[in-house]
C-alpha cells in the first residue's frame, strides 16, 4: 500500500534571535508574552498542517480551549500579528488562512527532499521557480481530488479550476476587502471593528438571526449594537469576532424579553432523587407544574 502524502512538518525552526525581530517584538510589547507565546503556537499549527492554516471563528474558539486563553484576547493577538506583519493581511481577508512570505519559504526549504509538494496558487507567495519538486495547483484546497489529473508534476503548470463541486460559503460579515458590488447588494448595515474600520452585516445572517431569536426585534438591536460600538472605541470587537458579539447580545435581549420563562419560573428537578419528575411519568400536561 502506498504511504499517504503528508503535507506537514514534524518540526520546525525558531530561530533564537525571533524576540529581537521588530515584528515579533512590538506584539510582545503590545501583548507581553502571552502574545509571544500565542504566535508561536498558532505557527506549530500552520506548520503542522503545511505552509497556511484556515482561520475562522470556529478555529479560533477551539484553539481558545486548546491552550487556556480567552477567544478575545486570540482575536486581539491575531490581529496584531497581521497588523504587524507576522501574517499576510491579503491571504487573510481574501481566504481566512493565516500564512506569510517567510512561513512559505521556510516550509518549502524543509519539504526539500520530498518528491512532490502542492502548493495552492492563490495562496502562493514565493518564487517558485527554483524548486523542482511543487506541484502548483489552481483549484478550491477543499477539493482532495487532487492527485489525479488535476495535477501536474512541473512547477509551471496551473490547473483550471473545477467549477463541478464548488460550493458558495454563507457570508454572514462583509468586510472592506469584500467585493463591493456583492457587499452593496447583500449586506444590510454597518459596524465599527477594533480598527476603526467598517464590516457589514449580511442579508443572509440577518434572516438566521431572525429565526433563531423570535423575541427580538433584530433590527432595533443591532442598531442599539452600532451605537454601543460608537460610543465604546476600546471594546469594539474584531471583524472575525463580531458574529460571536452579536448572537451574544441578541441572546440576552432574547432572554429578558417580555414573557421569557425567568430561571427563577423554571422548574427544578433533584435528579439524584428516585422519585421520577412528572414530565417523565407519561401523564398529561396538568402534571407539570
């Protein structure tokens, strides 16, 4: 059986110089060493998945629980590293991968040996002319099929890119790097980020709100969030941590809503009793109390 292509690294270089890099040393003295630390962890995950890793809230509240750090402060750290230059700024809004120039070079002078490395186009930031052994691919890196004729073994060959499986991901926040035209027509209003740059909300997770929080006038709230976010520059979220802010919000209004059930009216059960509670024994809805 052939042994599976492996695109990561069992281990990679951290130079002992890193803290004096002007890069790494302003997130330090921005995040003290937590920052540090942060940053190195998040390059042991691009590293261990290849040259980029995805990057979304999802990724971000797993690798929150991970390593013990609050999802805020992550999201603070990212954006300081790709303010500062530790991750590429583009590749990021474009794509949602944290990758840069030097984590690229680095991987592909330790993949060296290696027969054959593909490498994704769109997210490719190097030269790749010198290297005999990449594969460049021109196709969505959600689609495995790649080691057929989507493929090529020399470096200047490009695949056109199958439009067969392709799936358009929800859109829930538009930021300034989004396609205007597309923002315009789908986004419903704006909010102020950490940066003091614009996002906007979808038309699509305006409607999802909608349904997931029937108590509340969604739209009178999110205009109650983009005055608080006016009035309150030092809290305002991060683009990537604004959906997490708002369903935060919407869930308490949700919860102190008229004619919300209060925790108090709940009704408690001593679940270490054997006596059975009366919406398990079968009986009807005057049972339960």
């Amino acid at each position: 059986m052939a042994r599976p292509n492996k695109d990561g690294l069992d281990y990679f270089p951290l130079d002992i110089d890193m803290p004096q890099d002007d890069k790494v040393y302003l997130l330090e003295a921005k995040h003290g060493l937590i920052g540090f630390a942060v940053f190195v962890r998040l390059l042991m995950r691009v590293y261990k998945n290849g040259y980029y890793c995805i990057w979304t809230e999802r990724e971000e509240l797993i690798f929150s629980k991970q390593i013990s750090v609050e999802p805020d402060e992550i999201s603070h750290i990212v954006d300081s590293c790709i303010e500062f230059g530790l991750f590429d700024k583009d590749r990021f809004e474009r794509y949602k991968i944290l990758t840069s120039k030097s984590i690229q070079e680095r991987y592909i002078d330790a993949v060296k040996r290696r027969k054959r490395v593909i490498i994704y186009s769109k997210y490719c930031m190097v030269s790749t002319d010198d290297y005999i052994n990449l594969v460049i691919v021109d196709i969505n890196p959600d689609n495995d099929n790649i080691n057929g004729v989507n493929a090529t073994s020399c470096a200047q060959s490009k695949v056109k890119e199958s439009k067969v499986n392709r799936k358009k991901s929800k859109v829930y926040i538009y930021t300034a790097r989004s396609d205007e035209e597309e923002r315009k027509e789908n986004s419903i209003m704006s909010l102020l980020t950490n940066t003091g740059d614009e996002c906007w909300v979808s038309k699509i997770y305006f409607k999802e709100l909608v349904e997931l929080y029937p108590a509340v006038d969604v739209g009178a709230e999110l205009r109650k969030i983009k005055a608080w976010l006016i009035s309150n520059p030092s809290k305002r979220k991060t683009a990537t941590g604004m959906t997490r802010f708002i369903n935060s919000w919407l869930s308490r209004a949700q919860d102190n809503a008229p004619g919300a059930k209060s925790k108090a009216e709940e009704p408690r059960y001593d679940w270490g009793s054997r006596e059975v509670p009366a919406f398990m024994k079968g009986g009807s809805d005057d049972d339960v109390r």
